[in-house]
C-alpha cells in the first residue's frame, strides 16, 4: 500500500473508532440510572431507619374502590397465562402460594391511587433479597418491592419501598416480619405520543406505613433485576401484577381507585377573541384611578399603559395585570378567564368598569383625574 493510501485508510480507521465512540457514550448516556447511581449499587447510602406510626385500618375504604383483595375470595386475579390464581386465601388474607407463580389483576389499570397491606413471613427465613420478598408490579411492568428489611440488608434500591432497581425509599420505614404494613401508591401511568415517543414518564409517589418514601418520582424504564429497560410503548392501561419470589408473603386490603385525566380545553375553549390593534391615544383615556366595588375604604386600581395594552395594578397583587383590548371597549385578560367591560359617557369619557371573572362580576368607577 502506498504511504498516501496508508495515510487515507489510517484516517477512515480513526474516524470510524471515533463515531463508534460517540455512538457508545450516546448509549451510555441514555440508558444511565440515577444520577450516576450504579444499578444496585451496594455503596449507595442505605436511608435512615424510621419509626413509623402509620395504621393499617381498613376501616375508611372509599366507596368507589376497586377491591382486589377481600381476603374472601381470588376473583379479581388470575394467573399470567390466564388461569386460575394459584395463590392462597383465607380469614380476610391472601398469601403468596410460593412456586404457583405470579399473579394478575383481571382488570387492567392506568392513573391510580392504590392501597395494599402486607406482611413479610414470620419467623423470618433468608437474607438480602431472599427475604420475604415479592412485589407489586404496576401496569406488570413498574415494580414497587416489597421485601422484609426490618434491620435487613441488602441494596438500597431493592429494600422494601424501593422503586426496584431504580430508586431507594427515602426512609426504611419497615415494620417487624410478621406484622401488617401499608403501601399507598400514587401511580401516573407513562404517556406516549402516536409513534410510541415517550413523552412523560411514570410517575411514583409512596407512603409506607404513613412514611413518604417515594416522592413523585420519574421512573427510568421497566424495573428488572441487574438492569432496567428502556420504555417501550404500551396501552393506557394493563393489568398489575403481584410477584411470586418464592417467599409465602401475606396481602391483605388491597384496593384502588382510578384516577381522572385532567380533561384538556377543546377546540371550543381555546378559540378566544383575538386582540384588537388600539392606538396609544386611545388607550390613554382609559388610564386613572378606578375603585373597586362601593364599600367604603374599597381598594382603588390604577391603570396605566403599555404599547398595545393597559395595565391594571391591584393594591393586593406583587404585578399588574395586563390586559388587552379586544373591541373598543373591552379587555380581556390573556391567561385569565376574566375580562374588563368598561362604560363611556355620552361625550365619550370613560366612567367605570364592569370586571367579569371566574365566580361573578365586580364593578370599577373611575374617580375624576
Ligand atoms: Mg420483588
């Protein structure tokens, strides 16, 4: 090979090496964890012992929950195949039948907010996560663990009330093995646009055993064991699942409720009327002073101007509001359902006010300049 190819293709190596590189550190990038976190990192503080007060009553379901577990009966679960749940029930509890395989709602769930009682066996048996572990798998991909970590150790972001592989509880607020302990669950479900884009994430928020252990949190992808997964698409909503570890752990009390999208304005409720060109010579003869209602000592508003709008400073609000016209003698304000419907006197001299906002009218009277 000449030295001039030699030279092209020693080129083509660097800058194939190079990109190569680049493309790893992207993949890097983005499947990191937490903020640098090793997945599991044994090194990652554990979080500090609480002692929790919270009870276990059942006693204040609401009446639109959704009962999973009665204690009576496996009706509202099924194995993940289909069949029959193989799991155990008896005397108002549900317990996991280790070795019959995890189980699943019949019904499918997205947005919830969802409360389960559970308690690790007693004696206790095992260490790390052989330890009265199962899980609480939203939508069957998002776990919730539920291990027994009453002065246990193992990873901190796979101890009870750990987003599993992601996320340690801010506190360990476990009770003794043996004894009944709350989860209550604040689950958004991911959103993906049409192409199955994530564009929010699923969100946590849990409170063990009346403790805040999880506070809002971005879940990273699929909760997994050594590492977590990307997102990938899926429906609205999906049945959840409870985890079989091989460890006979009891539930009781479990319910939920679905949760409500904030319905989001129509094409009705955006179409707004547009604001209307006014000079500044016009605008200015709605400037002065205005008080608010009739009452004696009523809280007086100054108006002054800016290029294409008024502005309206109330003695009780850190800004004034901006207001803009949007006839001759109406301003409406931008972000606000609310608006100004000023009045005029036969000579054209502007009198007063009518403001209009959310919960009813107000009138303005405009005191001489
Ligand atoms: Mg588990």
């Amino acid at each position: 090979m000449s030295p001039r190819f030699r030279h092209v293709g020693q080129f083509c190596l660097i800058a194939t090496t190079g990109l190569l590189a680049v493309l790893i550190a992207d993949e890097v990038h983005n499947t990191g964890t937490d903020r640098g976190w090793k997945q599991h990192d044994i090194h990652r503080p554990k979080p500090p012992v609480v002692e929790a007060s919270g009870g276990t009553s059942s006693s204040s379901i609401p009446k639109d929950a959704v009962v999973l577990v009665d204690g009576k009966s496996l009706d509202a679960w099924q194995s993940k195949s289909g069949g029959p749940a193989g799991w155990k029930v008896a005397d108002g509890v549900m317990e996991v039948t280790p070795g019959a395989g995890a189980i699943q709602t019949k019904g499918k769930f997205g947005d919830i907010q969802l409360h389960v009682e559970w308690a690790s066996p007693n004696p206790t048996n095992g260490t790390g996560q052989d330890r009265g572990n199962s899980g609480i798998f939203l939508m069957g991909k998002y776990e919730i663990q539920v291990l027994d970590s009453y002065r246990a150790e193992t990873y901190a972001d796979g101890q009870a009330g750990a987003i599993y592989g992601q996320y340690p509880p801010l506190f360990n607020a476990s009770r003794r093995p043996g004894e009944w302990q709350t989860y209550d669950i604040a689950f958004r479900r991911p959103r993906f646009d049409k192409a199955g884009k994530l564009i929010d994430p699923a969100r946590v928020t849990l409170i063990h055993n009346g403790i805040l252990v999880q506070n809002n949190e971005s879940l990273l992808g699929l909760t997994y064991w050594l590492k977590w997964s990307p997102y990938e698409a899926h429906e609205d909503a999906a049945p959840i699942e409870l985890q079989d570890h091989g460890h006979p752990v009891k539930f009781r009390n479990m319910w939920l409720r679905n949760l409500p999208e904030r319905p989001a304005p129509s094409a009705k409720d955006l179409k707004r009327p547009e604001a209307v060109a006014m000079s500044e010579h016009d605008l200015d003869r709605f400037l002065g002073q205005y008080v608010l209602g009739t009452k004696e000592n009523a809280p007086k508003v100054t108006v002054t101007r800016g290029r294409t709008h008024l502005l309206m400073k109330f003695p009780f609000l850190p800004q004034p509001l901006v207001i803009e016209p949007v006839s001759p003698l109406v301003f409406a304000l931008p972000q606000t359902d609310g608006e100004f419907r000023f009045q005029e006197d036969s000579q054209g001299r502007v009198t007063g006010a009518t403001f209009r906002i959310g919960d009813g009218e107000r009138s303005l009277m405009k005191l001489p300049r």
